[in-house]
C-alpha cells in the first residue's frame, strides 16, 4: 500500500478563515479585493485537493521507491520531482507571494498556507524544494540591488532555477557564530571570492534546473568574530554572467546524506572554492565599512523565521495525513465486537472505545494546532499589508512570540501522535506496505531543522519572554486571562473554561519562579526550558480551540441536527472539549514539576551514564 494522501475535504479551512478570524480586514487589502474573498477559498482549495491527489500523492511513492543517488559528483533525484517542481512554480504556487509590484496577483498568506498545507501533506518530500526557493528568492528581494533582482528572481518564481539557504558547518551547526567560511575581497565591491564547506543543506542540489541559487553565511576577512560579523551571499552553482550565459563556479556537491525519511529530498554536503574560483554577491553593507559589523545573521533570520514557521506547518501536514489514514483504516477493518454488545457480531474497529479516543485525539491535536497557526498566518497578512501601522506592530509582537511555539510544538507533538496513529493499525501499522510508518520517518526531521526544539524554547524563555522589559509577554498573557474571563458565563463550555483558568493561574504563578531561576541557579533555565514551551502552547491552543468551540457550539443550535453542517460543528465542539480536558491539565502538572526545581539531571555525575 502507497503512502496514501487521505484529506478529504477542506472544510475547517472554510470554517478558520470564512467564520472564525476576521479575515474580512485581509480580503479588504487593495492587493486582494480584485482577486479574493471570503466566497473564493472553495474555488482555491477545490482544484488543490485535487491536484494533490491526482497529480502530488504520486510522486510520493516516487520519492520512496526511486530516493536520491549521488554518483561521479552528480545528484539524481525522483524522475516526478523535477516535472511537479516547474509546474508549481510556473503556476504561481512557490515564489508569486514574494513580488511587490502594486499589480501583482498575489495570494493572503493564511490562504496560501492553506495550499500549502495540502501540498504538504500529499508529499513532504518533496517541499523542502519550493520552499527554500521561495525562501531565497524573498532574501534577494529584500535585500537584493535592483541588478541581482533582475537577474535571479524570475528565473526562481518560474522554476527555471531552484534556491537554498547554507548556514551549518562540519564544525558549527547551531552555533552559527563559529563558521569558518570565508569571503575575500575582489576588484568589484559587491563580489567576493568564497571558500568554505557546508553540510545538511536541505536541496542542495538537483538534476531538474538549470542553476541553484545559495544564500551562503560566510565572513569578510577581517570581520569581527561570531555571529556579529557573518555577512550573506549570493552563491550561484553556475556563475551567471552579464550576457546571462553560466559558467562553472567552483561549486560543488561532495555527498549526500542517508536519512530515516525523505528519500527523495537532497540533503546535500557543498564544498565552495576548492579551486578558488568560487563567487558569490554580498547582500547588505561591507563589514569593512561598518566595523567589522555583518548584517547577514539578522537577513538570514528573515528566511529562517518564516522557515521556522513552515517548518511546524509541515509537521502539522504529516499529522493531519497519518490520521486520515489511520481512519480510513479503522472505517474499514473488522475486527472484534464491542464489549458493550458482544453478541452483535463483528464490527469495524473505529466502533471500539479506544480507536474513538485515538482518533479524537488525532482530530483536537490537529483543530488545536491548526487554530494556532493560522491565528499567527492573519498576523503576517496584517504585519505585511495593513495601512495602519499600530494594526502592523501589534501583528509582529504576536508573531515575534508564536514563532517559537508554531515551530516547536507541532513537531515534537507529530513524532508520538503518529506513533499513536501506527498503534491504531495494530501490527500492520508496524509494516512498510501501510501508509503511516513512511510519514513518521518523514515527519521526524521537523523537530531538528531550522535549529532544534530546545533552541527555539530557549528563543521563547531568554528571549521572546525579555522583550521590551517582558510587556509584549505580558500583554500576550493578558489577552489570555481576558479571554477567559469574559467567557466563564459560557454555559455550554463552563468546565472547560475552568479548566483554562485553573492552567492559566498555575501557569503564572510557574513564570514567577522560572524568573527566579534566572538568578538563583541559571543552569534550571535550560534544564525546563522546552518543557515550559510545551506548556506554553498547549495554554494557547487551548484558548484558540475555546473560542472556534464558542463559535461552533452557536452554529450547531442554529442549523439543528438535520443540517448538513450539524456534525462538523459538533466536531469542533468535541474537539475542543477533548484538548481542554486532556490536554490542558498538562500545563499545571509540569508547573508543579517546574517550581519543585528537581535538579537531579544536573547532579548527576557523568560517569553514571556509562552504566545505560
């Protein structure tokens, strides 16, 4: 059996961006009334679910059956991937969002994500390609002369040529600062010879286009050390020159690497000027002119936060899949009688009482992280488009805090709700032939690219907690505890309202004695840091399925139970009551674990782990 693409319909993103955020103020923009609203995210996703079925579950089994070779120097990649990349891009589905032209047809950011959410999830192979062209191409266009704007993005946005951002080292991964690429002046200020090698470059390489535009740390010599002095690249594979002709420059694919999942996706190991002869454009100011200062940390983390974001989206698109699958499974299996009713005869499994749990599970896990997100995709909208410039900053305060969470959560939740979902198939969830032991191996992988969940839980607690002396964290919680407040009276949701009340007050009184850590015995910060991330989303997430369960419980009455919308309103409700009742309690139990401040990992001696 194939890894197959089992979303069947895109209703929740009707119900997320036509019912339940004010999306209006979106569809609003100049830049979208002419093309979209509120009536168009059928017209959108229709022929997207289709296309992902017809045309993108196939070149997953592609990527599975036929994974990636590196021979002599040279990549082979799935024969689909190469065809599937050029028609998404020539398509507009990559790069069209990056173009700021004032005539541009481009797309609201939570809609796109909602194509992408599908495409993610008929094959996550394959999607580190369009994403990090994409990616590339809006670093050029951000921070490109007008010269290297004409030169790289059109070819980009229509698939002629691929893009990839080059950070880690064999000697520096997370701790970028460490690099040891180096830039070397040439006559021309604005290009550099490069020398370096890099590692785990997600597509680095390909066989279906023409060039590979790198966006490459690397240090001006002379630059100051760290991550204050790296400056960023424009590293082309082939050199383009000003007739737009290529030539070789001195880039090269020395390996590939062997991974648990994504067969069919590069992930490559490049090698820059072994023949120096190696060029790249600088992006931003010379360090040389500005004190050894390089602006290229700051302009990869553009990319990097976005990334991020995707990152987690595409974790959340492995979820969604593995738990269609597990239900079309359970649909289908006989096997057992209910204990309630033995005598009935045999019934297909998703009628036992712990099939129901496991998918009920799957399903709140899923609306939960799904509210989460595209509450954080309307703020990209607002912080992009939105004329008013206090709409825009409060729109960036709430991404600046999210990111972490959206990043995180969803990818270390995904690794055992998945196994969850392999537990439903019984022993055939153990086997290749069946669909889910395939999106767990792809799946594993989000939770370490884009820098590790610990990093990103240490960018919430030591950094996005700190901001502006803590108020932007403060005013987020706030909206919380409001929110909660304001809808205690609710009389179809009162337990689960105290149930976010209860976490939300053990929760702050958690943060009192975290902050003390800080000062007492710093090393208790790191040690509970990604635990206190956990928490953290599941308090949001909660509050997100809360208010679409308001929502729904009201669209439920009004409809009746004869109304063909009746049980997907009743779904959500379900939802939402299973997360508040199973989910959240989690929150005040590591609160508890939190403030006890059991230091036993850290006192440990390291001789003891000799006897594992």
């Amino acid at each position: 059996m194939a890894a197959n693409f089992s979303i069947n319909n895109f209703r929740d993103f009707e119900f997320i961006m036509g019912e339940w955020l004010p999306t209006e103020r979106v569809f609003n923009y100049p830049q979208f009334a002419d093309y979209y609203s509120k009536d168009d995210i059928k017209s959108v996703l229709g022929p997207i679910l289709k296309m992902c079925k017809e045309v993108i579950e196939p070149t997953n089994d592609d990527g599975e059956n036929n994974p990636i070779k590196f021979e002599n120097g040279k990549v082979t990649t799935p024969p689909t991937f190469g065809p599937l990349f050029h028609q998404l891009q020539s398509e507009g589905w990559g790069t069209s969002n990056i173009d700021n032209s004032p005539d541009a047809m481009v797309m609201p950011e939570m809609l796109h994500m909602a194509v992408w959410e599908l495409i993610g999830a008929a094959n996550p192979t394959f999607m580190p390609y369009v994403l990090l062209t994409t990616g590339a191409a809006d670093l050029i266009q951000s921070f490109g002369d007008e010269k290297l704007k004409q030169m790289f993005l059109p070819k980009m946005m229509d698939g002629t040529w691929s893009g990839t951002m080059c950070l880690t080292e064999p000697s520096a991964g997370s701790d970028v600062g460490d690099i040891l690429s180096k830039a070397y002046p040439t006559d021309n200020p604005r290009i550099f010879k490069i020398k370096g090698n890099k590692i785990f470059i997600t597509a680095g390489d390909n066989d279906f286009t023409d060039n590979i535009i790198h966006l490459y740390l690397a240090r001006v010599e002379g630059a100051r050390p760290g991550t204050g002095g790296i400056s960023l690249f424009v590293v082309p594979k082939y050199w383009v020159n000003e007739d737009g002709s290529l030539t070789d420059n001195d880039f090269q694919t020395t390996g590939v690497e062997h991974k648990m999942g994504q067969a069919g996706s590069v992930t490559a190991a490049l090698a820059a000027g072994e023949n120096d002869g190696c060029r790249g454009w600088l992006l931003g100011n010379d360090p040389r002119e500005n004190e050894g200062k390089g602006q290229g940390m700051a302009q990869m983390f553009q990319m990097m936060n976005l990334a991020r974001m995707e990152t987690g989206h595409m974790a959340l698109s492995c979820i969604i899949n593995a738990f269609g699958n597990a239900r079309d499974n359970a649909k289908e299996r006989v096997q057992g009688r209910l204990l309630t009713n033995p005598k009935a005869g045999r019934v297909a499994i998703i009628n036992h009482e712990d099939i129901k749990r496991t998918l009920l599970m799957g399903k709140a896990h899923i609306e939960a992280i799904r509210a989460m997100m595209y509450r954080v995709y309307l703020a990209f909208d607002l912080r992009q488009r939105d004329p008013d410039p206090e709409v825009r900053k409060a729109a960036n305060d709430l991404i600046e805090i999210t990111t972490p969470l959206c990043k995180a959560y969803p990818s270390d939740e995904g690794w055992w709700l998945i196994s969850e979902a392999i537990q439903s198939y019984g022993g055939y969830g153990y086997c290749e032939e069946y669909p889910v032991s395939q999106i767990a191996r792809d799946m594993k992988i989000y939770s370490i690219w884009e820098g590790t969940n610990y990093i990103q839980s240490m960018d919430l607690v030591g950094r996005k907690m700190q901001m502006k002396g803590g108020s932007l964290f403060g005013a987020w919680m706030k909206e919380m505890v409001d929110f909660c407040e304001a809808n205690k009276g609710n009389e179809s949701l009162a337990k689960e309202f105290a149930i976010l009340d209860r976490a939300l007050k053990a929760y702050q009184e958690m943060l009192k004695v975290y902050a003390g850590y800080a000062k007492t015995n710093f090393s208790l910060v790191p040690l509970y840091s990604r635990r206190v991330l956990t928490i953290t989303s599941q308090l949001y997430c909660g509050r997100q399925i809360l208010d679409q369960a308001i929502l729904a419980d009201k669209r439920a009455k009004e409809v009746g139970a004869d109304h063909y919308d009746y049980n997907f309103y009743i779904g959500k409700v379900a939802s939402a009551k299973y997360y508040l009742h199973n989910v959240v309690p989690n929150v005040w139990s590591v609160c508890e674990i939190v403030m006890d401040g059991d230091s036993s990992a850290l006192e440990v001696p390291l001789e003891a782990f000799e006897y594992l």
